[in-house]
C-alpha cells in the first residue's frame, strides 16, 4: 500500500526540486499500480465497494510489495464506472463490480488480460483494451483534469511528482507580479464559467485596483443542471486549483484566499481541506 511521506517546510526552490527528483527516483514506473476511479460519478455507482474489495484482496494475498493501489479523482467517462485500469499498461476495465476483485488480481499478476470487463465499441464491437484507445478519450486533448488519473488528491507526494508546485516556484522566484501578468495576457488564458473574461486583464486590474487588503477567490460552484467540470477538479486534483490561486494572489497583490464549494459537494470539500493543510505543512 501507498503511504504518505513526511515532508519538510520548504525554504528554498532547490529544497523544493530536492524532493521532487527525491520522489521520482522511489518510485518504479514498471511496478504494477491499480487505479481505481474514486470521483463521485464512480461512487454512484459501487466504486467504495470496488476500492474496499482491492484493499482486503491484496492485504490478504500479501501483495503491497508487488501491486500500488491509487485512488484517484474522475478521469471523465463516468458512464462506464466504476473504472479500472491495471497501470503502467494502462489496461481499463469498466463497470467493476467487488466479486469481478479476485479474478482483477488473479490474472494482473499472471499478466492476462480479463477479457469481459473490456469495454466494447458500440461502433464496432471491438473490444479496447487500452485506456487512451477508447473513443471516448482518444481525440482529447486532455488539460483541466488530465493528470487526474496520475495522482491521489489526498497525497502532496503525487502532485509534487508529477511537476506540481514547479509553476509557483518560477513565479515567486524568477518573475514580478507584472510579468506574471503579462504572461496570462500573452497567453490568451480565459475563465471557463461561461463569460470568457480575459485573466490577464482580471488580474492587471485587480492588482492596480486601490484597496489595502485584496483578495483571490475562486468558484468552485456549479448552477448548470448536470454541470461536474468543477467538482472533478476539486475532488480529483486539489493541489492545482491551489497553486494557480497562490500564482493569482502574487501576480495581484494579495493575501487571503477563498475557496467557494456548495455543501452537497462533500468530496470536493474534504479532499480542498486536506490539500490546504498539507500544502501549508
């Protein structure tokens, strides 16, 4: 099983790079890792049970030194949940059930495939093996909760490996605030609820705004019916809303933070408070 390292308070970007290369070099890439969806639209539909199942299974079959188990945020095709995929093959299986967790384990170690939990191309009737080969996912280009599937929310360790942290790092320690600003506006980065506004433009005028104390809020709510692209932000990767929102507090002069997530949005709260507290740490 995966356990939480102890990290120092950092001081320095090259402490910061330290564990970073630190992380990377213990982990083995070819080791087997099982990566269960444990975003809500999985949750509705069994994946506790799914994720509790592999937990006894390879606690009791003694296999924490061969097999990771990482429980991830949404990687987005919640319609086939609770998603599977045996990594670093990237093999998925789709609408796992806890009695399909014995054969998963049976035949990952052998290294076969489970056939009947492949997803099928209604298309085609193909059967897909590989995560990235599903239709679904293949003409992606998958930005906002890409690396979902690559990291536990709840563990700063995944994030940090996988470059987390690096942006802030540049901005606190190689740009000014008004480069920062000037490298959202070149960029051409705009706000996704709709609207469309420019940040660079939000983000010079807040900074040139008067007013002792500024503030960087961010919405997390949704009001569009079926709306879930911020809440499998939050729930899945935590750690990113946080350092874009540090990066937008330096570039505008400001101090305080908050963080809006409606109340029917357990998920996303608990894993917000956890990535707080541990990037505080």
């Amino acid at each position: 099983m995966r356990k939480q390292q102890i990290l120092n308070r950092l001081s320095s970007l090259e402490e910061l790079e330290a564990i970073r290369e630190s992380l990377i070099r213990s982990r083995d890439p070819d080791k087997t890792c099982i990566v269960i969806c444990g975003g809500t639209g999985c949750l509705a539909l069994g994946a506790e049970d799914v994720i509790a199942g592999f937990r006894r299974e390879i606690q009791e079959r003694s296999l924490g030194a061969k097999v990771d188990l990482r429980i991830t945020g949404c990687p987005g095709f919640c319609e086939r949940g609770p998603l599977v995929v045996i990594k670093p093959e990237s093999i998925l299986y789709q609408r796992v059930r806890a009695e399909d967790i014995p054969e998963i384990i049976l035949e990952t170690i052998k290294g076969n495939i489970v056939d009947r939990l492949l997803y099928i191309d209604p298309n085609t009737g193909e059967k897909i093996i590989h995560e990235h080969e599903v239709p679904f996912y293949k003409k992606q280009k998958r930005l906002i909760i890409g690396d979902n599937s690559n990291i536990d929310p709840t563990m700063i360790e995944d994030y940090l490996a996988i470059g987390g942290y690096a942006a802030l790092g540049k901005a606190l320690f190689k740009m000014s605030p008004e480069q920062i600003i000037e490298e959202a506006q070149k960029s051409g980065l705009r706000g996704r609820g709709g609207g469309g506004f420019p940040v660079g433009i939000k983000w010079e005028s807040c900074r040139q705004a008067q007013g002792d104390t500024k503030y960087i809020i961010c919405n997390c709510d949704e009001g569009d019916p079926g709306a879930f692209m911020d809440r499998s932000l939050m729930e899945g990767n935590p750690h990113s809303v946080l350092e874009g929102m540090i990066i937008g507090a330096y570039a505008i002069g400001g101090h305080q933070g908050y963080i809006y997530i409606r109340n029917e949005y357990p998920l996303a709260v608990r894993n917000a408070q956890i990535a707080i507290k541990q990037a505080e740490e």
